[in-house]
C-alpha cells in the first residue's frame, strides 16, 4: 500500500507544479498577445509532459532504480488529471470574471462551439488527461526493464 501512496502523492505534486506552470504560460501568451493562437495555447501541454518525466525519473530514483509498469501509468494519470484540472478551472475563472471575451475566442474554434464554461473546463481536463497517460504510456516502454516478466518465476 506505500507504493500506491507514494504513487499517488507523486502525480499530485508534480500535477500541481505542471498546473500552475501551465497557468504562468498561459499569462505570458496574454502579455505577449498570442493567448488567442491555438498552436501557442496547446504547446503549453508540454508541461505535463515534463512533469511526467520528472516525476517518473524521481520516483525511480527513490525506489532503488526500479520503474513499475502500472505505478508509472498512474503517475502519468493523476498528473494529468490534476495539472489540466487546476488549468482549466483557471481558464473557467478567466474567461467568467477576467476577461469575458476570451470565451468568444475559444467558441469560434471548432471544438469549443457551443460548451458552457464548465464543459470547457472538463474538455481541457480530459485533453490534459490524454496527455498525461499517453506520455507516461511511452515513458514506461523506455524506463520499463522488467520485459513483461512477473514476480512469480512459474507463470
């Protein structure tokens, strides 16, 4: 059970770290007047990607040199999850109290059309999701030394 702990508290911190990070680049795409460029806004997921590596490099470093499979897909789960939550609710707060016309940006695109602030904030939540779990998917298949053997030699 304190490897699940471990795992769980891991893609929390690293979520959070990834969440604001993504919120500080946000604001900076708004300083620089390019928050409403598609291609600028999605290279912010970058931050989750990052934080799925690093937490997946700390987490090996801290159990001995060893990388689960299932505890590094989790990792990439819940820091997706956490980091592109925090993100999106920071985007639901903006475009509500912040900046009103930033939603009519986001509703011009194709697939933001017709969501409700709320809807917007669970569509970034599940693209962040997706990201998180695919990058850790990947990174498990480099850090993942195990070669589908188990703990019991009989199987």
């Amino acid at each position: 059970m304190a490897t699940g702990k471990t795992t769980d508290k891991t893609g929390l911190r690293y979520g959070f770290f990834a969440g604001i990070a993504m919120i500080l680049y946000f604001l900076l795409l708004t300083v620089l007047g390019i928050n409403n460029k598609e291609e600028a806004r999605m290279a912010g997921y970058i931050f989750i990607i990052l934080a799925v590596m690093m937490a997946i490099v700390r987490y090996k470093k801290v159990h001995g040199n060893v990388m689960p499979y299932l505890p590094g897909l989790g990792i990439g789960f819940v820091i997706g999850l956490v980091s592109s939550l925090l993100y999106g609710i920071f985007i639901m707060i903006y475009t509500n109290y912040i900046d009103a016309d930033y939603q009519n940006t986001l509703r011009t695109e194709d697939y933001f059309n017709t969501l409700s602030p709320v809807m917007l904030c669970m569509a970034y939540a599940l693209m962040g999701l997706v990201v998180g779990a695919f990058s850790a998917y990947i990174l498990m298949m480099l850090y993942d030394k195990s070669g589908g053997r188990t703990a019991d030699k009989n199987i």
